[in-house]
C-alpha cells in the first residue's frame, strides 16, 4: 500500500553519506519527498530525516538496505501516531496597507511571527504539521506570496505516556 | 621489513604496501599509470614479498583478482591508476560485487589539491562506483590510511562479502607519518550477525522433520561461507534433495544421489519441478534471483519457505519468507547439525517420510535427464562433458557468459566447492579468461579451464599475454558457432529467428591468434578430435586456446521462457 513514511536514520559524520542514503532512494524509483541533516549530540554523528512516499513493501526493502550502508548507524521508521513532526517556514508576504492587518491576523492564529520587514514585505516564520504549514500557505496565498522557503519535516518518538 | 615495535615514519606508498603484508597479500593484479607512480616505484623494494600481475587492461586485472578471490576464499587485490584506469576496472567491480567476492581495489587519484577541477586523469571513482562497491573510501590524509586498509579488508571479508574501493590522491602516496597497523577494527554500524536466532533455528528442523517434501535450495553463500562439508553432512542426516543455483554449483557434489542438478532458466528438469512440488523448501545463502523464480507470483506455491542468509536485505525481498534465519550459512548449518544430534531417532524416522518423493525425483530425472543428440559436427554438449571426464571433475573451470556458461553448468559435475568461477549475477561476457588467470595464480596446482564463447573470449583477449607473460597453462576451450550465441537462441525462440546483428561473421583464426601471443593453438571440427585436442591441451605447460567448431544453431534445453513458471520448461 503506498503511504506516507518518515525514516530517522542515524548516521557516522563521512563524507559521502548522504550520497549513499539518497542513491538508495533513486535507485528504486523512491522519491524523496523532504529530507533534513543536521548533528546529533554526538560530534561523530548525524541524523537524517527523511519523508518519502510509496509502498511499504519496497520501503521496508529500503530500510534494510540502508542498515546494510556500513555508515548507517540505525534506522527507525516514525509513525504519525507514535511521533512528533514538525516543519519551519519563512514566507515574504506582501505588505502594504491593506494587508498588514489581515497579516497579524493570521499570523496570531498560526501562532507564527513576523522576523523581517520591509518597506513593502514582511517575513514570516512559523513551525508545525505538515499540515498547518500547508493551510497556512493557502491562506497567505491571495495576499501576493513572494518566496518561500521550507525546511523538511523533522520528528521525534514521543515519551512514553504514564499508565 | 620492520620490526613490530617500533613506530617508522614511512611515505604513504611504504604505509600502503607494510599495510597489505599486515593483511597477508601476496598478489596483487595492476597497472601502472601517473597517479600510482609512487607506488609503483616502491613496489619494486617489495618483489620479494608481493608478486604484481601485470595484467593488459585493468577491467582483466579486476576479473582476475575475483578469479583469485573465488578460486582462493582470500582478498583479491587491485591496484590501478586513476581516470581511465580505475574506469576501467568498473564492470569487474560490478562483476563481483553482484556475486558478493571479497575485493580490494586500490586506486590512484589525482593529488588532493587538484580534486574537483577536472584535473587530467581524474575520475569521481568514489562517486561511480557507490553503488556496485560494498563500500568505498577516498583517503585525505595519510594518517588515516593505514586504518582505512584495515577497514576494507574487515568489512570485504566479513558478512556478506564484496568490493571495497580506497581512492588515493597522489600527494598522500608521498606524504610522510607514522606507521602503525592497528590490531583490530571497530565500525560501531557494521556488526554483521554470524549466529541464527536458535528458535528459528528450531523452526526450521522442526519443519524439516515433518516435510514430506522438503528440498534443499543452495546459492552461492553456501560456498562464500565454506560450508560445503557441513551441507553435505546436514543433506545426508535427514535424507534431504539439494537443488543448486549457479552460483551454488559445487556447494554440494554433483554426483551424489541427493544432488537434482541446477534450478532456473536453464536448470534440469527435476530441480524445477522438485522445487515446483515442495512442501518445504529451504533457501540457503541464495536469493531467489528472477533467472531462478521464473513467474515469481507462482513460484513454488505450494511451498513453505525458510531461508538462512547472512544478509537480512536480501531475505524476503521477492519471496514471503515464513522462517528467515539470519546468519552465516556455516554457523547456522553446525547449530543446525548439533540440535540434531539429540534427535537421531526423529531424524531417522523423518527419513521414511520422504521415501516416496526421492523416489518421485529420480522417476523426473530418469525420464527428463539433460540430454542432447550426437551428430557429424562438435556438440558443445559432449565438449563439455569430455573436459569433464578428462579432468575428472577436479579442474576450475571459468566461463563465459552465454550458452557456453549454460552447458559448462549442465554437463560438468562440479564436485568441490570453488571449481566453478561465472559471472552469475551481471552476466559478464569477458570474465571468464581474466578469471582463470587469477584463479591459476591461486592454484598452481589445478587444472583451470576457461569454457568460452567466440563471442565472450574477444572481451578480454589481450590477457592472453599476461598468461604467456606469467607461464600460466591455463586452458580455453572456445565453443566456437560463429554467433552470440545465446542472442540467437532468444532471436530463433521468441523474435521469429530475426537474427539481428548476432552473427559473428568475421573473427580471428583463434589458432594464430594463440600462436601469435606465443601461446598454443589447437582446432578441432569433428566429434572425434575432440578428445585429442583436450589431451594434447593438457599435456601442455602452456596456456593453450583450444578453438572448438561447433553445431552453429544448437540451443540450450530445458528453457523456462521468460515471464513463465518454472514448470513450463521447453524440454528438448
Ligand atoms: C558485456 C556483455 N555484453 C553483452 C551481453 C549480452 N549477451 C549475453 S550472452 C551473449 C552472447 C554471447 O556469445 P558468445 O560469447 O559467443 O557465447 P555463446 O552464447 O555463443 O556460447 C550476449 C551478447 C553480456 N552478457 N555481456
């Protein structure tokens, strides 16, 4: 069944790993829908995090595979339910003074915050789902979205709730 | 050369060549050129100690060292330049990387300091070869290369065996540091996993013990773990039929009663349908290659499976496996053997259980034995057959890839593990002669033939001199019909015998050619020749080319046309 899936891959800090992480996507027609490296704790390692979408039988095909990398360290895949994700956003919005006001506006509900502005523009960064960063784009959309820049999805395990 | 104690400070090529001693390299197949120069000049202090095999392409010195590496269960070494050198030895790293042979390839790179400027003779090997190495390096400092050293040889050795590539820039050849080879490895990601789970393990006897028609089928890991005594003691116990993959061929003997011949495309009849009538089948270091499966959706479907392999990526990856054993073939086959022996008398009677379906495989084999028909002309099936019955089924024999490959599998009974040298996973045409040379270096001793195709030899001809150059007496037996063969057999089937561009209508006089090289030729027409041209070739000392005219348009049988279950052979 084809689904979306997010892969935490913990890997050694080489040159080239993600060469190998990413070949191993494209060589089965996988695409990869949002990724993000960045260090762990760790100096020697890093984690990727990748979102992707396709069948679970090749995806877990996939997932052996990278732990057979030699610099893949571990593999998890993050279910929606289990798992906390969340994505940033900068938006260069159109500003003048028709719009301002509708801005805070949303701004407030999105619980996002303006970082730049500018004669014309302002910047908005805001953090969330998937899908609150998507409606959020929607609804800027009629005032005149001039760029825009995501980060991909990252994600964590939630604790474990008390009994 | 230096004493254990002491550190030295050596250049990159004395640390690199100190390094390979430490690994016990003896033989190393390479070529010269500007980024290894270093190297190469400090090779010489070493003669003693390392032979170099100058090969005359470097995709012969890679086929060689897997040759080495197959025929030997060691390492096989490459060393090359870098650009068009290390390019060139691609397709033979691709060659052992899909059948999983320990490699280490040594190239030259062009110095750190020029990287990424499209420097003269500069390859991104690193970046070509990523995906057909089991992993690769490139060094940027000359401190980390002797660790580096110790790491591929660890991680090409160990688990599922394979390739390991370490690029070295010029400038890190000359580079002076300590040298000290460190005693062990740590890679805290890669732990390969040598023992079963024993209740899996369990699993699988207990299954075994009920099967009324269970079937051994054996692949390549069988022989990459040294597992052939083991196997066979195991087959024995519980009265078990073994059916072989290509690779799998000499894993288990090919003249014992429990053994039904090879599975797949071209496999006999009795190993398609044994393993299309098993109640249990268990898969052993294969990998249900589509050349094996067929019509994979009803491949042995009335089958169980369990399957014991090193490598969990490759157990359940086209096949539900309802009992995966991860472990060395070896290790799991001698736990296996041990929880048996406290079960003599259920192994025994186990035994009768299958009275009925060994005596069912053997009615298959005796009405549907792999067959062909005398003529005035050379089959190539009853050359084959001649190699064997004059080598005794004790000679290496490396093929081609083709038809020659197909009857060099049906019609030699491979007895010992390590006799069969194939490119089995790429199909490489221009393997097999690069192999046997690497396989005699191995084996001084041995009988090393190379089953070729008019087609397939012209790959890697120029070898010839290596052989000359180095006094191998390896043998090639050219199955000589004047077409890519195996083309034409799918053009005759299945494109109305269209025979496009698959006629070989002009190739060299193989007798001259030989001559030429200062090697041996020898040519035989007719089925009566045969046998003395294969004795005189092996009372020779020499390599010898042996150019065999053969029936033009026979084909290979049984055949499971493509896309078809394996039940739906075309016999004869
Ligand atoms: C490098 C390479 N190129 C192409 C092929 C495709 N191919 C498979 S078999 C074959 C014909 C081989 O002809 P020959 O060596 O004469 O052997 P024969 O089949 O006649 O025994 C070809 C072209 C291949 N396997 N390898």
């Amino acid at each position: 069944m084809e689904k979306s899936h997010i892969l935490s891959i913990l890997v050694e800090n080489e040159s080239g790993v993600l060469a190998r992480v990413a070949g191993l996507f494209s060589a089965r027609g996988f695409n990869i829908e949002t990724i993000c490296v960045a260090g762990t704790v760790e100096k020697k390692e890093s984690k990727m995090i990748i979102s992707t979408f396709g069948d679970e039988q090749i995806l877990e095909q996939i997932t052996k595979q990278l732990n057979r990398l030699i610099n893949v360290i571990k593999v998890q895949e993050l279910t929606d339910e289990e798992s906390v994700v969340r994505q940033t956003i900068l938006v260069r919005v159109n500003a003048d003074e028709s719009t301002k006001n509708e801005i805070f506006r949303i701004k407030d509900i999105f619980g996002a915050r303006i970082i730049d502005a500018g004669r014309n523009t302002y910047i908005i960064e805001a953090t969330g789902s998937e899908k609150k960063i998507d409606s959020l784009i929607e609804i800027l959309k009629p005032l005149g979205i001039k760029d825009i820049a995501k980060t991909g999805q990252i994600a964590m395990q939630r604790s474990r709730k008390q009994a | 050369m230096i004493k254990e104690t002491e550190k030295h400070t050596m250049t990159g090529s004395k640390i690199l060549l100190e390094s390979l001693i430490k690994e016990n390299v003896d033989t190393i197949f390479g070529y010269p050129g500007g980024a290894v120069l270093n190297i190469y000049d400090e090779l010489l202090n070493y003669k003693d100690k390392i032979r170099h095999i100058l090969v005359r392409h470097e995709q012969g010195a890679a086929h060689a060292a897997d040759g080495y590496a197959r025929a030997s269960g060691k390492v096989g070494v490459v060393l090359v330049t870098s650009g068009p050198g290390a390019t060139n030895t691609v397709t033979g790293i691709a060659t052992a990387y899909m059948d999983s042979i320990p490699m280490v390839i040594l190239t030259g790179q062009v110095p750190t300091n020029l990287i990424g400027n499209d420097a003269f003779q500069e390859a991104d090997i690193v970046g070509i070869t990523r995906p057909c190495t089991k992993h690769n390096y490139i060094i940027k400092d000359v401190k980390d290369l002797a660790m580096t050293i110790k790491e591929a040889f660890y991680v090409a050795s160990t688990g599922r065996p394979g390739p390991v590539l370490i690029d070295i820039p010029k400038d890190i050849t000359s580079s002076v540091c300590t040298f000290e080879y460190p005693e062990t490895v740590e890679l805290r990601s890669y732990n390969p996993t040598y023992f079963g789970h024993h209740v899996q393990i369990l699993k699988v006897i207990s299954e075994l013990l009920k099967a009324e028609k269970p079937l051994l089928y054996i692949g390549g890991g069988v022989i990459l773990s040294n597992a052939a005594a083991e196997l066979k003691e195991f087959a024995e116990l519980l009265d078990l039929p073994v059916a072989s993959t290509l690779m799998g061929l000499g894993g288990f003997p090919s003249d014992h009663p429990l053994f039904f011949g090879m599975l797949g495309m071209h496999g006999t009849y009795t190993a398609n349908m044994a393993i299309s009538n098993a109640d249990f089948v268990v898969a052993i270091g294969a990998r249900f290659d589509d050349r094996v499966t067929g019509k994979i959706d009803v491949f042995a479907r009335n089958a169980k499976f369990a399957h014991i392999d090193i490598d969990p990526s490759s157990i359940g990856k086209n096949v539900k496996i309802d009992i995966p054993v991860v472990g060395d073939v070896k290790a799991v086959l001698n736990s296996m053997l041990e929880l048996l022996a406290s079960k003599l008398n259920e192994a025994a009677s186990s035994r009768q259980k299958r009275m009925k379906w060994l005596e069912e495989l053997n009615n298959w084999q005796y009405e549907h034995p792999l067959s062909y028909k005398m003529g005035d002309v050379i089959k190539p099936q009853y050359l084959v057959e001649k190699i064997y019955e004059l080598t005794k089924g004790e000679a290496i024999i490396s093929t081609e890839v083709g038809q020659n490959q197909m009857w060099a599998a049906q019609f030699y009974k491979f007895k010992n593990p390590r006799s069969l040298l194939t490119s089995g996973g790429l199909g490489t045409m221009g393997y097999g002669f690069p192999a046997a040379i690497g396989a005699q270096i191995a084996c001084p001793d041995k009988t090393v033939f190379d089953i070729a195709g008019d087609g397939s030899i012209q790959m890697n001809i120029q070898e010839l001199a290596t052989a000359v150059q180095y006094n191998l007496p390896v043998k090639i037996a050219i199955v000589n019909n004047n077409f890519l063969g195996m083309i034409r057999q799918w053009q005759e089937l299945f494109y109305a015998k269209r025979y496009s561009f698959s006629e070989l209508n002009v190739s060299p006089d193989f007798v001259k050619l030989a001559e030429a090289y200062g090697a041996v030729g020898l040519r035989a027409k007719k089925p009566e020749e045969v046998e003395d041209v294969l004795k005189t070739a092996l009372s020779i000392k020499k390599p010898v080319i042996m150019d065999f005219v053969v029936a033009r348009e026979e084909g290979v049988y049984p055949m499971v046309p493509p896309g078809v279950p394996i039940s739906g052979m075309l016999l004869v």
